[in-house]
C-alpha cells in the first residue's frame, strides 16, 4: 500500500501507523476526531530546507516558520531547536512564540492591518523585524518608536504583480490584493522613499508572497527579477543599500497521490539561481534572503483522524447513487475543502481489508451541505459504522482553522517520537465552550 506522505505506514496487525506508533491505539486513548503530528517528519523538513539552501545560494539565508499553518508552544520549541526563524502574524501569535522561548530577534511580523497594540507588543519585545505592509502602518509604527525611543528594521511588502498559479482565494502577490504596496502603480517606491526619511524606522529590505499551494517556480523567479530590479533602483538611485529580500512561502505539498510537488532541493536550486542571476545582472551583491515555509513543514507531518458514523446510499438521477460516509469531525477541524476545495485523501485505518473499492464522499456531522472532508475516494465496500479513517497531510491550516462551530469542541493535538506520545494540545471541554459565555 503506498501513501500520499512518508510518515504513515501499516503494522503486522493491518493497522496504520504514524511515526511507528499505531494509530487506533491512539484513537483508543485520545478518542476522535484526533490530530497527530510525526515530530521528526517536522524536524526532517526543517533540516532539508537549511541545508538545500546552503548547498545553492551563495549568500546569508533565513528559513522562518510560518506560524498561521500550525502554532503552539511545542512548535516553536522545535522551530528554535532547529535553528529556525518564526513568522508570525497576529499578537497571539507572537505571545505564543515569546512563551515557548523562541527568541524576538528571530521573529518576522507580518499582517495587513496590526492594531497599534501589537505594534506595541512586538516593539516592546524586540522582533526581529516588522514587514511593514502599508503606509498607514509605516506612520504609525514610526510614531509608536518614537515614544519608545527605537528603531526598529522593517521591510516593506511588495506586492509584485505576479498571480500564481492557484487558488484564487491564496493568491496573494497580484494587484488586486489586500496585502501590500503595489509595485506597478510607484506605490511600492514612493511607500519607500517615505520610509528613508522617517528617522525611528530603519528600512533593511523587501518582501512579497505570492500565494500559497504552488508547484512550479515560474512565479517565484518572476518575482525576484521585479524586486532585485526594485532594489537595484533605490541603491542607484536613492544610494540606499537594501540587504534582505524575503520571498514568503507557499511551496506545495502533495495532498493526494495526483499532486508532485517539486522536490525541496529543487526549489531551493532554482530560487537562488534566480536571486544570483537577477543580483550579478543589476551589479548588487546578493542579499540576506528569507524564505517562509509553513505548509511544506507542518503539513504533511500530520493527520486527522475519525470514527466512521452514518453509511448513507443516496440513489440518484439516472439510477446512479452516491455513497455518503459520516464521520464524527468536518467542518469545525479542517474547513479547508468547504472554503476553496480542497482536496484529501482517507484511508481505512483501524484494520486490513481486502473487499473491493467502492467511491464514496465523506462528510462531516455539521449542518451545511459543504461540510465535506474528502469529496471523492475509494473506500472498501465493507466499510461500516465504528471504523477508523485518518486524512493525511492536515497538519497545517486545520486545527488553526478550526471552529466551534454547532459547538463543536476543538480536537486535540499530538506528536510521535520514538514510540513516545506528547499531547501538545489538549481536546476541548464542555466547560471550556462556556468559559466565555456571561450570564448577561
């Protein structure tokens, strides 16, 4: 049997293992829906990146986390341990990284729109650097330095006009977008000129992400030519030298046995060939570059599990019939299929079974006709109420995504390593649904 992620295996019971450990042993202790993660598949990712980087580009490079895939105390740990930078994206996202210990002068923030309490927050903690997003915030953040009596390094996001090839709602590096400077109109370059002469912010480079999900480099090269040309014009012409290009993230990962996704060594090659051929063209040395991988780490590192529920044969127009399989999550721990159609595989994996497939749409137990886990996969025709189904590679933007919605109590999170089970994050509980529900 082959799998869409290398984690997963089968043991001599016929059961599905994560890691080595057996997965409805798992679900007999933490009960379902279940989110387990491989701890050393996160690791194993982290050290590929680092060292296809050093092995292609000639010059200083960062790889941050991006935390908005998956985030919690024992990630950053990890992400530290591994020499990793963290990119984060909101307050709690940064609290989050700052109570694990993760360093601030490793920490990029990000976001289109950060409250002056944030702005606070991250001033007050040191980051690394703000990606400084628009103008408003480059005014207001130099304010708030000012009080404070800093100067903060920020790099500016540029919004290249590039449209990746994917989904049109994770698109981000095109015109029509709510993030960043647009490059093509001279807001990008007037936003920066802004930035030179304000004396409490230190402009040290530029940023763009292009959208999430992607499988070729096309876009990323596009996108360094425009933004090396970017800085080529500001050391000539404004005799400021930019020192870091930040390239975001979005490299793809295969969520069905479809999807081949470039190998890691093969995107880090063709992103530094870009960057050395667009710097020795422009005559600048290369800078400090920053990648910000999320998905590609967390996500096949993990999977979901669920306890089969309803078994439904719906006959339809034509004497065809739809074979409807009920699980006891959905919607409420990986809204992804509901919100841009996503696409999942499911295997059976509480025992072996040699009956032959049958198509089938597994769904989720909320109210919505979109609540739909795997919209088409084959299932055994044997498959029945109680059985055990694990979805891979939803280790990044489920559980972060996750809801309570019809009141749903959010899954718990789990990590394997060598035979050990940690609970990173523990199930939700009824009393924890109404912790914040007054009695008005």
């Amino acid at each position: 049997m082959s799998f869409v992620c290398d984690c997963l295996g089968v043991n001599d019971l016929g059961h599905l293992t994560i890691g080595g450990a057996d997965v409805p042993a798992l679900a007999k202790k933490y009960g379902t829906p279940l989110f387990v993660m491989d701890e050393d598949a996160i690791r194993a990712t982290c050290r590929n990146l680092n060292a296809a980087l050093k092995r292609h580009y000639g010059g200083p490079f960062l790889v941050t986390y991006a935390s908005k895939a998956f985030v919690c105390k024992y990630i950053c740990r990890l992400m530290r341990e591994e020499g990793m930078g963290a990119d984060v994206a909101s307050g709690g996202e940064l609290y989050t990284a700052l109570s694990a210990g993760f360093p601030a002068d490793r920490v990029y923030f990000h976001g289109n729109n950060k409250t002056a309490q944030e702005l606070e927050q991250g001033l007050s903690a040191g980051v690394r650097r703000f990606v400084v997003d628009n103008r408003e915030e480059l005014r207001a953040l130099n304010a708030l330095a000012a009080q404070k009596g800093v100067t903060p390094d920020i790099a500016l996001r540029i919004t290249p006009g590039v449209e990746a090839h994917t989904h049109e709602f994770i698109q981000t590096g095109k015109i029509d977008s709510k993030f960043g400077l647009t490059l093509e109109n001279g807001q990008a370059e007037a936003v920066l000129k802004e930035a030179l002469a304000l004396p409490h912010v230190n402009p040290v480079g530029i940023h763009c992400h292009i959208g999430s999900q992607i499988f070729d480099t096309e876009a990323y090269q596009l996108a360094v030519n425009r933004l090396v040309g970017l800085m080529a014009r500001v050391s000539h012409d404004l005799g400021h030298s930019m020192t870091e290009l930040g390239l975001g993230g979005g490299f793809g990962v295969a969520y069905t046995c479809g999807q081949d996704p470039l190998p890691v060594d093969q995107v880090a090659a063709r992103l530094a060939s870009a960057v050395n051929q667009a710097c020795q063209e422009q005559r600048l040395p290369v800078p400090l570059v920053v990648v910000e991988p999320g998905r590609a780490i967390a996500g096949p590192a993990g999977i979901t599990l669920y306890r089969v529920g309803v078994i439904k044969d719906v006959t339809l127009d034509g004497g065809l019939s739809r074979l409807y399989v009920s699980v006891d999550g959905g919607m409420s721990d990986n809204v992804r299929a509901a919100l841009y159609g996503a696409d999942y595989s499911a295997t059976l994996a509480s025992r072996h079974s040699d009956s032959p497939p049958r198509l089938a749409r597994i769904v989720g137990k909320h109210c919505e006709s979109g609540d739909i886990v795997v919209k088409d996969e084959y299932v055994p025709a044997d498959l029945a109420p109680g059985d055990l189904l694990a979805v891979p590679v939803t280790g990044a933007y489920c559980r972060s995504l996750s809801s309570n919605y019809n009141q749903a109590l959010r899954p718990p999170v789990v990590a394997v390593k060598d035979g050990q089970i940690k609970t990173l994050v523990r199930r939700e509980t009824i009393d924890d649904l109404l912790a914040t529900d007054q009695d008005a």
